[in-house]
C-alpha cells in the first residue's frame, strides 16, 4: 500500500538524509516538506531540501515551505552549521540552478493546505520539533480529521535525555525541548501517534563499521551521498559525548518505509511543558496514549537504508 506522507524537518544531516531516503521509497508518496530552523539555519536547509529534491526525486514536484515559527530554548550553533555542509555538496550543485519551488506559504500554512487537498489521509513525519503543527492545529482544528497518524522523532523515557543545558535537568530529548508547549498541544490532540524516542535511536549510533561500508560502496551516487553526509558528523568511537551523531531521524523514516524494523508498544504519557523538566515526556497513568518505538533491529534497519539508498539498482 502507498502512503501519502508529508514530512517536516529541521535540517541536520539525519534530517536531509531522511528526505533523499523517502524520495526512494516505493511505497510513499511526498506531498510536501516543511524545513523549520531549530536544529540548522533556514537558508542552507531549504536550498538543500530543494536541491536533494531536484537529484534525488525522479522528476516529482514536490513543494518545500519555510517555517517561520521559533522555539523556546535554541540548538547550539555548531550543530545548526551542518546544513551549510550538506547544501555545499558538490553533489548537489552539478547543474548550478534549482528547480523545486519554494511556497509562497509559511511551513504551517502549507501543511494545512496539503491537508485539505489530499483526498485521502495523510501520515506526518516530523523529525525535528512539533511547533509548525501545533500552529496549523491552533489555525485549522478540522484537519486533524485528514491525519492518518504523527511518527514523530521525540521524547524519551529514560532516566536521561539528551539534552545538556544550563538550568535543565538533563531529562528531555532535545525536539521536546526546542519547543515544550508545542508537544503539550499535539498531546492534547488526538492524532494517534508513534513515538520514535531515544530507547531505538541510542541502538542506531553512527559508527566506524558503517561509515566503511558506504566507503566502500561509494561508486553508487547514493551511498555517495550518504557517506558524504555522515563525513560531517562525528561517529561514536571510545565512548558517547554531548556531540556523539545517532540515526534519530533516519531510524523515524525507515520505520515509515518498512514497520518490521521496530517494535512498538503502547503507553501513556504526560509532557512537562515549563520548568527544570520542560520538554520531559513522562509514562503517566493520566497521560495520552502513545505508541512508544521502543527497539530496532539493528543491523536489518542498516541494510535497509544501504539497500533504499542505491541508485544502480
Ligand atoms: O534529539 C535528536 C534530534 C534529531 O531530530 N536532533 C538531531 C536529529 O536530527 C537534535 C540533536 C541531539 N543531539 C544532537 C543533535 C547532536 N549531537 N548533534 C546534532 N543534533
Ligand atoms: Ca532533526
């Protein structure tokens, strides 16, 4: 079966890397794309977007609209940097113009509108923070009616997030904490959602191993692209840091394209929305129910992406 997917993204490496995966997946359809500048700066994330969309998309048309929400606590800047790398790819910049357009619409304006028009319901993938859906859900209530389900990359369970912040407890994934209330009010929602937080992604680090694997593939332009992407982040070799790069978002989309990577489980859940905690998702007998992506089998979830990757099929 085909999905109608639209994703919004917030222009880290994982992120970019996330869309040229979709645009390979038989079994999706891309409706559109929103960029919001959390995790990256806005002009190099939507020129990538673009230009990912113009190499990567068999000719499809595919709309990318620029966010102009803000959060509440900022990434750090060397992490919002990447998207000037990806976008500088020589890769990318062959033909020296862009086709794919820009809408004329802000982010969550353009989700409402594909919203509307779709005639069947659509899946969100959201990988960075929730704010642009929080907004067309304040703006447009009724399009929740045209939601197939949220597979959102937050949140966490575990004792510790990965957020490290003065005046923060160290508790909440770092989407969550980007915009706190946001997740309150899609919480309040109710969209089923599946919750890709940090218990499958911390399985899925960038390694060595895997960063050789697409070295030695690099002949086909796509595991090109995705080595080339992975260069610019630092792998997990002796133990994890602040800085350490997981497959967050990637590990969101493959799941998209292929369930049988992960298992799933419900539970429910409350969100601090404010304080030393804010962004924390917690199990909570009050809570709403989520379905929490709770493990992956590693090495099928590689292949996976190595295989949707290629272009010489
Ligand atoms: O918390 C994970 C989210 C994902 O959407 N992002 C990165 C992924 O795109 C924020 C983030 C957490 N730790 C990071 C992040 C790091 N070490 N480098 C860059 N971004
Ligand atoms: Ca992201």
């Amino acid at each position: 079966m085909i999905k109608n997917v639209y994703l919004n993204h917030d222009g880290g490496v994982d992120d970019l890397v996330s869309l040229f995966l979709l645009l390979q997946m038989k079994n999706v359809n891309l409706l559109g794309v929103g960029v919001i500048p959390a995790d990256c700066y806005l002009e190099p994330a939507m020129y990538a977007s673009r230009k990912i969309i113009d190499r990567f998309g068999n000719g499809e048309k595919i709309e990318v609209a620029a966010s102009n929400s803000r959060g509440k606590n900022p990434f750090p800047k060397d992490w919002r940097m990447h998207a000037f790398f990806v976008d500088a790819l020589p890769l990318l910049n062959e033909s020296g113009q862009i086709q794919t357009k820009e809408s004329e619409l802000p982010a969550h304006e353009h989700l409402i509108k594909v919203l509307r028009e779709s005639d069947s319901p659509v899946t969100l993938v959201f990988i960075g923070p929730l704010t642009d859906l929080a907004r067309a859900l304040q703006t447009a209530p009724e399009i929740e009616q045209n939601i197939e389900k949220l597979v959102w990359m937050g949140g966490t369970f575990l004792e510790n997030g990965n957020v490290e912040e003065p005046e923060h407890d160290g508790t909440a994934e770092w989407n969550a904490f980007w915009d706190p209330e946001a997740v309150k009010v899609v919480w309040d929602s109710s969209i089923p959602i599946d919750l890709v937080a940090l218990e499958s992604t911390n399985m899925v680090p960038l390694t060595l191993d895997v960063r050789n694997t697409w070295a030695s593939q690099r002949q086909d332009i796509g595991i090109d692209f995705l080595g080339q992407c992975y260069a610019m982040v630092p792998p997990l070799v002796h133990f994890q840091t602040n800085s350490t790069y997981f497959l967050w978002d990637v590990l969101t989309t493959a799941s998209i394209g292929n369930s049988e990577l992960v298992k799933k489980k419900q539970v429910k859940s409350i969100v601090h929305p404010s304080g030393a905690s804010q962004g924390r998702t917690e199990l909570s007998e009050n809570g709403r129910e989520v379905e929490l992506v709770y493990e992956v089998d590693r090495d099928s979830f590689f292949d996976y992406i190595t295989e949707l990757a290629k272009q010489n099929k």
